[in-house]
C-alpha cells in the first residue's frame, strides 16, 4: 500500500495498529507519520523507525490518509488543529469511540471523506475485530483502503454507524473481558493444583483454541459447547456453576453498559 498514513494521536491504539501495518508489510516506516504530545513518546516511538512529530498539523498536512487515534474527550480540538489541512483530497479515518460522522465533518472542510472504524488492542498481533461504517462522501475506494489497513491487522466487519457503538461495547472493549477470564481461569488453575505458568499458559491457549474453532467451522457456540459437554460429565457440571453465577447475564450486562459510555462520549459533539 503506497499512501503515505498519518497517526494523528499515537497512544496505545495508535502504536498498536501501527506495529501491526509494519509488521503485515501494509505499509513501509517511511511512509508513516506519527504524533504525540511528550517527548518521552515520542522516543518510545522512535524504534519503529516512522516519522514523528509533536505538531498534530505536521501529521495532517503529511499524510494522505489521516487517522485519528486520539481520545473523544479531546477529539474536538484537535480537529480544529488539523481542520485547515484536511483537504477534501485526504481520506480521515476516526477511531474515537463514541463520536459520529457528522460531527467530525462539521469540524473538518467539507466534503469531508470520512470513515469511521473501531479496532481492538489485539491489532497489536494482527488478530484485531474491527467494525467499520462509512460517511457520505467516502468512496468505494476509500472504504477499501480502509478495509485493507484494518484487515492487515486482523477481521473487519462493515456496519451501519449507528451500530459502532455496540462494536465499541463489544469487540472494542472486549479484550478487556477476555483478559479477565483468562485470570479468573488462571487463578482457578492455581487453586487446583497448577502453577501459575501452566495455568495461564492452559487457560490462554484454551481460549484462543476455541475462538479458532468457532471462526473456523462456522457453527454456533451452542453447537460447539454440546460437543463438548457429555453426560454426567466434568463439562457439564462446570456449566451449571457458570450458569448459577450469572456468567451469561453478566456478560450481556457489561456489553450492553460499556455501548451506553460509547454513547456518552460522544454526546458532548453530537449538538
């Protein structure tokens, strides 16, 4: 991919997605430009051998894709840093939770080309699930770029805007779930017996096999939970504790909760 990219707000979204276009060959160190507000970042960023910059506008200007990395609490004025440097020739993509495409378009020169996509942390090892909407003016083209990079770093999935939030509150914030029950298996490891080691080495792999399985096949995890659960049998009994606990309803739950704060970061933009 030639296009010069431009990580305006290089945190730990931004850093993880652009180890992962380096990595996957998407796109070459020369040809990324990225910012942060500390020097101190920035020479944690200088391994990657990217061009960097403490000027958002330096970024912007470079750049003929321009992703927004930085957080929705701050979003609004570093639009307007950039605004005059986003031509309507530069595709912008916004990963900021929470804040719609209007928004950001009546902050940028319209028309403004804009997509929209909601990356997780797993972008890191190229395993990222990334929901994708686009604006009014983005072309077929535009959303293939945006395929290209966001599929270089894991699995896509093009949805209507009005559904990124759920995105957010269920593949965005997602690992965070996972990590915890992978501790919580890990622990549970350790309190029958395993090392720490083992256990979580176990429970990781354990997870990571049975998300494999499910892409792989194609059946419902119903299905797939049946195969596993025999008569009488160990899985079965551990079920019906995770069922007594309220495992399934929780889980809902937090989903449901972290879509609302998706909602309620983008609120303070939406007028």
């Amino acid at each position: 991919m030639a296009r010069r990219l431009g990580i305006v707000g290089c945190g730990n979204m931004g850093e993880a997605l652009l180890e992962g276009w380096i990595a996957s060959g998407t796109t070459a160190p020369s040809d990324i430009w990225a910012s942060a507000p500390h020097a101190e970042r920035l020479a944690e960023l200088s391994r990657h051998g990217v061009h960097l910059s403490r000027d958002n506008r330096e970024v912007a200007e470079a750049a003929d894709v321009v992703i927004f990395a930085v957080k929705p609490q701050i979003l609004d004025g570093v639009l307007e840093q950039c605004a005059p440097l986003v031509t309507a020739e530069k595709l912008s993509i916004s990963i900021a939770a929470g804040v719609p495409i209007v928004a950001i378009a009546r902050r940028l020169r319209p028309p403004a080309r804009l997509v929209r996509a909601m990356p997780n942390v797993a972008a890191l090892v190229r395993a990222s699930a990334t929901g994708l909407a686009a604006g009014d003016h983005a072309t077929a083209e535009d959303m293939e770029t945006a395929a290209t990079l966001f599929g270089a770093v894991g699995r896509t999935q093009v949805v209507e805007e009005a559904l990124l939030d759920a995105v957010t509150g269920l593949s965005g914030s997602g690992p965070a779930y996972v990590f915890l029950m992978i501790e919580a298996l890990s622990d549970a490891g350790v309190k029958v017996g395993l090392s720490r080691h083992c256990a979580q080495a176990l429970a990781a792999q354990t997870v990571l096999g049975a998300a494999k399985l499910l892409l792989e096949t194609g059946l419902h995890p119903g299905q797939l939970k049946d195969m596993v659960t025999s008569p009488g049998g160990t899985a079965i009994a551990g079920l019906h504790t995770l069922e007594a606990g309220g495992l399934r309803t929780t889980l809902i739950d937090a989903v449901e909760t972290a879509t609302r704060r998706s909602r309620e970061l983008g609120d303070r933009m939406r007028g």
